[in-house]
C-alpha cells in the first residue's frame, strides 16, 4: 500500500467545480465580514457551496455490498443452522434480511472475493445432502459443505430485494463452466443447464446481470499479468452470453490500488462494448502494513490521523484511475466500480486469523461516511462499490452471536446516506479547515449533495477531527429549504462500538445544530461526526 498525503499535494482544501478566482473572493468577504464580526475563528470555519444544477444520477449501485464465503459471512451469517432459534427462511436468518432491506442494499457481491476463483457453481446445486465437500484454501482451511450456492444466493437477493452481483470463476475454473452457469441462470428456454434448473426446482430463469469476471486475477484469483489478463477477459466475456431479458453487464477484475497500469493496460486491450464497468480493490490499513496492520478497537490520535489519511486517499485513487480511463473512454461509458472496499484490521484477538472478525468503532464510520462522500463525488465514473463485508468479516454491517446480532457504526452510515441513492447529484464546492495532529494536516470536512425526485436536497457532512467541532458556512444558493431536519452519527469515543451487550452505544440522533439566514445555512458539526441534512 503506498502512502499519500492529499494535504501535502493539493493543500487542505478540496474544491469542486468552483473556479478558484470565485472561490478567493467569497472566501474573503465572508471570513473579512466573520472576523469583523468577531463571532468566528476563520481557520475553524468550513466554506461550502452548493449548485442546484443537478448533473447526473448518483447510482445507487455505489451502496453495494459483498459477502464471501468467508468466516462467518454466510455460515452463521446469513445461512444458519436450521436449529438456531431465531426467525428464518430456509436456513437465511430474516433479523439480517429485515436490517438490511431498511438499509436498501441495491446489490450484493458473491461468492467472493478469492473464493470466487475456486469455487465451481456445479457443487453448489441439487439436493444439499448430495453435494460435494471441498476446502476452503483461502481463509482458514475449514471445509465447506456447498449448502449455500446459487439457489439460496438468489433466494437471499430476492428477500434483501437487492440485486445478485456473481464473481465467476477465471483462475481455477474454464470459459465453459462460466458460459454453462450463464445459461442456467438466465436462459428461459430449452436447453441443458436450463433443463437442470427446472428440474433443481426453479422453472424461471433469475436474470441476474452484474456479471464479474474473475476477481483479483494479479492475486489470488491467478497471478497473472495485465496482458495476459485482458486476453483471458475477451476469451471468457465472449462467451458469457446475454440471453433475452438478461444482458450482462460484465465487470473486468480491476486493479490492485494504485497499478493504474492494470486500469490503463484493460482499457487499450479490452474494447469498451465488452465491459460494463472496470474493478478496483482498495483496502484502508491503519498502520498500512499487511503483517500488522493495528486494533479495530484500541488505537491513539496518530494512528486514527493516519488512517484517516489512508482512507482519504481513495479521493487520489479514484481520479487517477478515473483520468486513466478517460484516455481510452472519454465518454465515461465504463463504469469503474470499486467493488472491494474498507477498514482491515488485526483481528478481534482469539478469533480464527483466517475468519476476518473485526469490531467495528465510530471511526469506522467515518470512513464509511468520507469514502461515500467521495464515491458521490465522482458518481460520474464511480457507478459501482461494494464494501467488504456485510456480516462478521471485516467493515462489516452487521455482527452476529448466535441468535443474537447488532448493527455497527458503519451500518448505520448507510442508512444516514441511502437518501443518495439514485438521486440527482449536485456539484458542491468546499473550503475545509484542518485538522492538525502533530506537523500532519487532513481537510477537517468533507461533504456531498443530492437532490432526489420528491425534490429534497440531502447534505452529508462528515467532521474528521476527533476534538473540535467545526462551524460550517453553507452557500445554498437558490436551493429551496423550507424546512430543513439533521440527523447526526457520533459517539463518546472515536473508539465507541457498539457491543450484544450495549447495542446502542453508536446510534443516529435527531440534529438541532443549524440555522438559515437567508441562502446561508450555518450548521456546527459536532467533532467526529456525521451529519445528514433533509432540505424541502
Ligand atoms: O475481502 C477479503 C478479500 O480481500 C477478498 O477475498 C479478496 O478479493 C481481497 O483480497
């Protein structure tokens, strides 16, 4: 993982869409007429302006989530055993469902992940009892007994009423079994694969369209270089057929962070109407080393400044891959989609090193909330994101003990930011105070604005800094705001979680702390925290 200080690079303010030359005198005025005033301290105040010049929709595929078969994701995740007291479908725990149809989930990656490239559907199909047994080499070596596979996926998708994103199998698996799962999925007359699906107890095909082609092919999924890649991609992709009603949409296995040559070598040897969208996998590792990579529950003020440094880095990422792909596709028709995204730390201690638990704390949330600000922000490109993932593993959304299950944090992030989802984005320019912590600097504030088909205008405001709240100077221009309402998502401690025990430690309020005076909107953003604005 390389290291990026956006603050040493483009300074502490990020601006968008807002000629700078504007952006000094307003800037000036305000602050000169603020100081005159005597009320506000210029370096404690952010600055934001906001267009109602809707400019495109911010897909609500950017709310995505994955689960693997990894640790406790699917079993004792969502797939459970049939004697666990708790409300079910089949063997998928409905408390999960209901948490996560309130949320919105748009779509839900599967199988994997690394798992995706050994994992072969065939064993994942027919009666449960008859199916084969195979090991799970990537995480934990456990033996995985096939329970859930393509039948009980998409019963879970149907539930969340989310739509099936699936992983097929490049690195260990054949064009013809990806071309034959296609088939079976999708094909709505006679044919083989479509004759087993009927006969497996489903007369209708699902059309499940989000279609990935292998996953980390420079890692796990192959090793392969870029060339060699872009190669195996064409060969595959042309046989993935669409069938009527079900046109793929194909995502190629994207880079790993920043190998833009990855991004740039697809882009030249990929034509643009074989692919729907393009992957990128980047992970926010506090100390940013893989073999220690620090706490999800204990950790001091620099290693929260570096991590937030590490996330916000996604905002230099995404450009830089997004101005690769401009070269070759000018007119934004791929979508980059970060499908692998998130906080990994050490593991909770005395759990399976290879299961992935992590807890999950406000800061997480904040990174959660500043990385859906910057997908928002570049919604243009940006049409896909899948955080990694939904339960028990990594960020997740949900945590589980046995029958007993919590919403994290970062759950409740997405549910503050769901407003966003499919609304019209809105270009926001942003002057952001500091937050300083020893000789290092980070833009305080970060913000993104929609405007949805009732009318409403949604601000989401995330403060960084973990001791001082930050006034905010808000621009509406002609946006109408009659009413305005806040919700805010804070806690005690940028280490706060919430446990079975104390479920509600990190919970959304109801928020007071704005007020209009004309076309300004002042609102003072508690430290550490986020904060989502309804205008009507
Ligand atoms: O999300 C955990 C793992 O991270 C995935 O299996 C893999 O794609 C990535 O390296």
């Amino acid at each position: 993982m390389e290291h990026y200080d956006s603050s040493e690079k483009n300074g502490p303010f990020r601006t968008y869409f807002f000629p700078f030359k504007l952006w000094k005198q307003v800037v000036t005025a305000f602050l000169f007429c603020l100081a005159a005033n005597g009320t506000i301290s210029a370096q404690d105040t952010a600055v934001i302006s906001i267009q109602n010049n809707a400019k495109w929709t911010i897909s609500k595929h950017i709310y995505g989530h994955f689960s693997e078969h990894l640790g406790h994701c699917i079993y004792d995740g969502f797939w459970v055993d049939s004697t666990l007291p708790v409300a079910k479908k089949d063997r998928i725990r409905l408390d999960i469902v209901e948490a996560l149809r309130k949320i919105k989930i748009p779509n839900l990656r599967w199988p994997g992940g690394c798992f995706a490239d050994e994992y072969h559907w065939r064993d994942g199909i027919g009666p449960r009892k008859q199916r084969p047994k195979m090991i799970n080499t990537n995480w934990g070596g456990v033996t995985e007994d096939n329970s859930f596979g393509t039948h009980e996926y998409l019963e879970l998708c149907s539930l969340l009423n989310c739509e099936p994103f699936i992983a097929g199998n490049v690195g260990s698996g054949t064009v013809e079994e990806m071309s034959k799962w296609i088939e079976y999925l999708n094909f709505n007359g006679e044919s083989p694969m479509a004759k087993i699906r009927k006969e497996n107890g489903r007369a209708e095909p699902w059309k499940v369209t989000f279609w990935g082609v292998g996953n980390e092919t420079w890692g796990c999924g192959g090793n392969m270089t870029p060339d060699y890649y872009a190669n195996e991609y064409k060969r595959f992709a042309s046989f993935a057929k669409d069938y009527p009603g079900a046109s793929l949409k194909k995502v190629v296995s994207g880079a790993n962070s920043t190998d833009y040559n990855w991004t740039e070598t697809c882009m030249k040897n990929i034509p643009l109407w074989q692919m729907w969208g393009i992957g990128l996998h980047y992970y926010t590792l506090p100390t940013g080393n893989w073999s220690s990579k620090g706490s999800a529950t204990s950790f001091d003020e620099p290693e929260y400044f570096a991590t937030m440094k590490n996330a916000l880095f996604m905002d230099e990422l995404v450009s830089h891959h997004e101005a690769v792909m401009d070269k070759y596709d000018p007119e934004k028709k791929v979508a980059l989609a970060v499908d692998e995204w998130g906080i990994w730390t050490d593991v909770e201690p005395g759990t399976n090193p290879g299961f992935l638990y992590q807890q999950n704390s406000l800061r997480d949330a904040l990174i959660a909330a500043s990385t859906l600000n910057i997908f928002n922000n570049h919604s243009q490109r940006v049409r896909m994101a899948n955080l990694a993932q939904t339960v028990n593993v990594l960020q997740a959304l949900i945590l589980t003990d046995k029958e007993k299950m919590l919403l994290t944090p970062t759950y409740h992030v997405f549910d503050l930011f769901k407003i966003h989802q499919d609304a019209r984005y809105l270009p926001v320019s942003l002057k952001s105070p500091e937050y300083i912590s020893g000789n290092k600097k980070l833009p305080a504030v970060n913000v993104s604005a929609s405007t949805d088909s009732t009318g409403a205008t949604h601000i989401s405001l995330v403060n960084i800094n973990p001791s001082k709240p930050v006034t905010t100077v808000i621009y509406l221009n002609d946006i109408i705001a009659k009413t305005i309402s806040g919700q805010l998502l804070t806690a005690p401690q940028l280490t706060s979680i919430n446990t079975f025990d104390k479920p509600g430690t990190v919970q959304i309020s109801h928020f007071t702390g704005f007020k209009k005076n004309g076309n300004i909107l002042t609102v003072v953003l508690p430290s550490k925290s986020i904060v989502v604005l309804e205008l009507r």
